[in-house]
C-alpha cells in the first residue's frame, strides 16, 4: 500500500510550544500539575503524564497551594489567575499567544464599548477550554453562540462585536456573522453596518489547512484521519476530508485501523488535527503501509 502523510498535518504552534514548555518544566524534576487535559488527544497525554505532568480538575485547583501549574494552550479566564494569586500557586502560562492576544483584545473591546451597551459574541463551542477563557475576557458582557440555533440571545438593535474560537470553521463564521449582519438589517437598515464589528480571529494554521485538506482527500483512495475523538478541531477538519471523499475514517488510535478499509484501494493518506502529534501520524502511516 502506498502511503502519504499530509505535510501540514500535527501539533500547531500553539499546542507544540505548550508541549515543550510542559518539558522544559518537568525536566527540573518538580510536580508540575495541569489545569485540564494539555491537549485532546489521550495518546500525548499519556506521554506527558508518563513523564510526571498531573492534570487537574478545576475542583482540585480550587484546593491546591503553594505549586506550580501548567496553563494549556487554550488559555484560562481571569479568575484562574486570580485563584492562582490567593493560593500561592506558581503559573507556567502556555496559553497560545494567539489566544493570549485574543482575550487582551476583547478586554479592550469590551471596555470600550461599555458607553455604547455593545455586546461581546463569542462563536465557539460550549464548554470547550478556550471558549471559557474568551468568555470570562469578555466579563458579564459576553454571549455564547455555538450556531444558528443560539443567535436569538443577540438583542439587534444594540452594537455587536463577533469574534470566534480559534479552531473553528472559517466557513461556518462567515455564514454566522451574515446571519447576525442580515438581521440587523432587518431591525436597522440604516445603522446595520455600524452596528456589526467582525473579528478575524480563526487561526491562519487552522483555517490554512482546511483547502490543503480538501485537496489531500481527492487525490487518495482511502484517508484515514487521526485525532482525540474529544478535539472540536479533529471533528470539524476530519469533515472537511469526508465531504470530499466518503472512503474517509477517524481513529484515535492506531488499535483502531481496520484493513477491510483498505480493499480495492491502491494508495491511503494519513492526516490529523492540531492536537495530533506527528510521532503518531508517522507510526499509523507506517501500520497502513505493511497492508
């Protein structure tokens, strides 16, 4: 079987420099917990675990004193480092600076906007980690809207400033924010394009690697995706290889590789999510190959 890997495929820079500098700590041989899974994928967090990093539950931070703990990429609200103050505890931030400037951003405009009653939308996925980070940078002024379904809690007669996680749908933000921009319209047709502030704020490596995916997809018979099955990254990069070919199959691990997929195919593509370390592409690929 022949067998590509997709050259952007793996860790983005975010979630590669949060790995790194989880080593760096842990190389000073120190307990070094983790506020929540470091990355979606149980592989690497296995990995790191192994190596002595201890992630942590929310209710378990609350308890903790005088430690150090790793902030993941996703990056955490104002009130964990508030937390973090009280109780003596030593932050390693390894928020992704994307991320980081995000949420100074939406302070800025949050703040700003005060005299104008604007409203902070945030498009994201409920309860993912850096969803909660946007919003509590957004304090009391910021709306979650994970799809069409939530727009009704956005009152469109007053100012809007939409911004989206990082690892979403480039295309699924624009259909949101001309949703937002047609019913303002509606109530304000004179003030509609004074009232909508769109953001860009989709990760260039994520939204990149979505027509270099499409593109990948066509040209193998079979594309086996590689991701942690709880990353929204994986769910919605492995759509994009499934709408373009229907021979397409998530794995979280390798165990999970059926050679029924295989039958009548002459090449395969290996790809994955931005919470996918290369090492694992790399050895599913190999797997692939010896079919």
């Amino acid at each position: 079987m022949k067998v590509d890997i997709e050259q952007s495929s793996g860790f983005c820079f975010g979630v590669e420099n949060a790995v790194a500098i989880a080593e760096d700590a842990l190389r000073e041989g120190e307990t070094i917990y983790c506020l929540g899974e470091i990355v979606h994928n149980d592989i690497e967090v296995a990995r790191l675990t192994g190596l002595g990093l201890r992630p942590i539950t929310y209710e378990e931070f609350e308890n903790l004193h005088d430690c150090k703990v790793l902030i993941r990429a996703h990056g955490e609200p104002p009130s964990t480092y508030a937390r973090a103050r009280e109780n003596n505890i030593t932050i390693i931030d390894a928020t992704c600076p994307i991320v980081h400037s995000m949420q100074k951003k939406i302070q800025k405009v949050a703040e700003l906007s005060r005299e104008e009653n604007g409203q902070i939308v945030i498009y994201g996925k409920e309860g993912h980690a850096e969803v909660i980070g946007l919003i509590g940078a957004a304090g009391p002024r910021g709306i979650l809207v994970t799809g069409r379904g939530d727009l009704h809690r956005i009152d469109y007669t007053r100012p809007v400033f939409l911004f989206s996680q990082t690892t979403k749908s480039k295309e699924q933000y624009e259909v949101v924010a001309e949703i937002i921009r047609l019913n303002m319209e509606k109530v304000s047709p004179d003030h509609s394009s004074t009232l909508l502030k769109v953001h860009n704020t989709i990760c260039g490596q994520v939204s990149g690697r979505e027509p270099k995916l499409r593109e990948f997809a066509t040209r193998h018979d079979v594309i086996i995706f590689v991701s942690g099955r709880n990353s929204s990254n994986g769910r919605m990069l492995f759509e994009v290889c499934l709408k373009v070919n229907s021979r397409s199959h998530f794995i979280s691990s390798p165990d999970e590789l059926n050679k029924e997929w295989f039958c009548g195919a002459s090449n395969a593509g290996v790809c994955g999510a931005t919470s996918t370390p290369r090492w694992l592409i790399q050895e599913v690929a190999e797997l692939v190959a010896a079919i």
